[in-house]
C-alpha cells in the first residue's frame, strides 16, 4: 500500500496553441507563473468509492530567512471513510520554489499506520546536489545525493508542466527528487478529450506518464573538490507507466486528474474544487 500511496502522491504533488483565448507560454519561467493564491482539492476513488481527498496550496511570493523571495506551495492527502479504518494516512508537504520555478527546500511529512517520518530536502541546483534529513521519533539522518540541476519535487514540476504547450505529441521531461528516489518523469501529450468532474465537462489535454528510477554518481571519483561537473545517471528501473493524466485546455491549465492501475486495483483522482488564482 505504501508503494501505492507514494506513486499517487508523486504524480499529483506528482504542455500547437490550445483553443479558446488560452494564450502561448511566455519566456521564462517567472513571466509564466499565473497561480498565486490558487488551491485545488481532489477525491481519489480506489475500488469503487472514495478512499482520499487531496488538496494543493499555491502561496504568494515571501522573503525566506535563508532562500530570500520564495513561493510557499502546500500539499494535502489524507485517506477518508472505510480506507481511513484499514490504512490511516495524513501527508503533508511545504515547498519553496524560486523564481525559476525550481524548488530551494521541500519538506514531506509522512503519518501512516500511526507511523510519522519527514524528508526535508536542500536543494543546490548549481553544484547538482541537495542535502536530505530524515527524521522518525528521536532518530535523524543526514545525506547528501547528486541530482541534476533542472530538478522538482513532488509538486512543482507539476506547476512547469502547466504552463507548457500542450499541443498532442508533445513530451516533456521531468527530474524529480523528494528525499527517497531519482525519477526521471516523461509526459507525453496524446489526446484532447473531455472529463466529466464536479465542477462540469472540462475539455482536456490527455497524457500518459512514464517513470524511470536512477542512479546518480560523480563523474570522477578521484577529482579536486575545485573540478565541478555534472553527476552520470544510470537507470536503475523502468521505464515503466504510471497512467494517464489530464490537464484543462482553457486559460486556467487545471490538473484535473489521473487514472491509474495499481497492484490493488483501480486509482482514479479528479478534481472536485477549485479556488481561482488571486
């Protein structure tokens, strides 16, 4: 079930022009960001009902005592009804993302089965490195790991994708790190289409995901601390699919949801609310 809960969980928190007045991505990653104040809550149904509710956070730009101007996006999922009796589950995440829409820090607080652990997550994306403390009770460790330096986390890389061209046969490509694996996540735009969700119709861009799961390691192991290079990556699993995603087609790019099979069966997640951005 853990394994379950965290492929969830990484595909929510985890893109020709569109129709509409939808306008084209701008520039940089700064001039794209369109979400201050924006939150979304989601209803995941796993074996024919309601087994989670899910909710994200998009804050307004704050001065962070040691990253400076920062954005502040949180992260909700917690299992509800029958599910909430045989897997208890409430996870929660903060993460500052930089003006370039890349995370600086990432905190991921994990309380299942009455069980609570955190992954907090420094991440140097000039050096290719991030810092990871981990923490469970009275027990903490302290690593270091080699990512590349366009790396997400959980959430934000979400945000990026939505600001994309989301014209069919696009693809895009995603490094991804919140403290336990490397993924290397591949979007690929394959319809336009329509999902039915509570907040009506909503004309869709389709996409399926991919996942690979890497090793990073230092190019040269024997070279001066001065000699900065970027890290070799093997591919340590996958490819494999995760599903199959939507985002709205019109100006306000929503991640609507997914559609997934896992190892115990049917995972669907759709939105259920919207606040619009401020």
């Amino acid at each position: 079930m853990k394994a379950n809960v965290t492929r969830f969980f990484l595909l929510l928190m985890l893109v020709a022009p569109v129709s509409g007045s939808a306008q084209l991505p701008q520039d940089t990653a700064e001039e794209r960001f369109e979400w201050y104040g924006e939150e979304l809550y989601y209803s995941i149904e796993m074996l024919g009902s309601e087994a989670a509710r899910c909710a994200i956070a998009v804050g307004f730009p704050t001065n962070h005592e040691e990253h400076g101007l920062v954005v502040p996006l949180e992260g909700l999922a917690l299992s509800v009804g029958f599910f909430a009796n045989v897997y208890p589950m409430e996870d929660t995440a903060v993460t500052y993302v930089a003006s370039d829409g890349l995370p600086v820090e990432s905190t991921k607080v994990i309380d299942e089965r009455n069980r609570e652990r955190s992954y907090t997550v420094a991440y140097d994306q000039g050096s290719f490195t991030t810092t990871i403390l981990r923490t469970e009770g009275e027990s903490s460790r302290r690593t270091g790991r080699f990512v590349p330096s366009d790396t997400h986390d959980a959430i934000s890389w979400m945000l990026d994708l939505r600001s994309r061209d989301l014209g069919i046969g696009n693809e895009y490509v995603y490094h991804v790190f919140d403290g336990w694996k490397l993924s290397r996540l591949t979007a690929r735009i394959t319809d336009h289409t329509d999902v039915y969700t509570e907040l009506g119709i909503m004309e869709v861009a389709e996409m399926t995901f991919t996942r690979e799961v890497l090793a990073s390691h230092h190019p040269l192991p024997y070279a001066d601390d001065t000699t900065l290079l970027p890290p070799v990556y093997v591919v340590n699993d996958g490819p494999s699919e995760l599903g199959v995603g939507w985002f709205s087609l019109d100006d306000r790019r929503i991640p609507v949801g997914v559609d997934i099979e896992t190892p115990i069966g049917h995972l669907r997640m759709v939105i259920d609310r919207h606040v619009e951005p401020q």
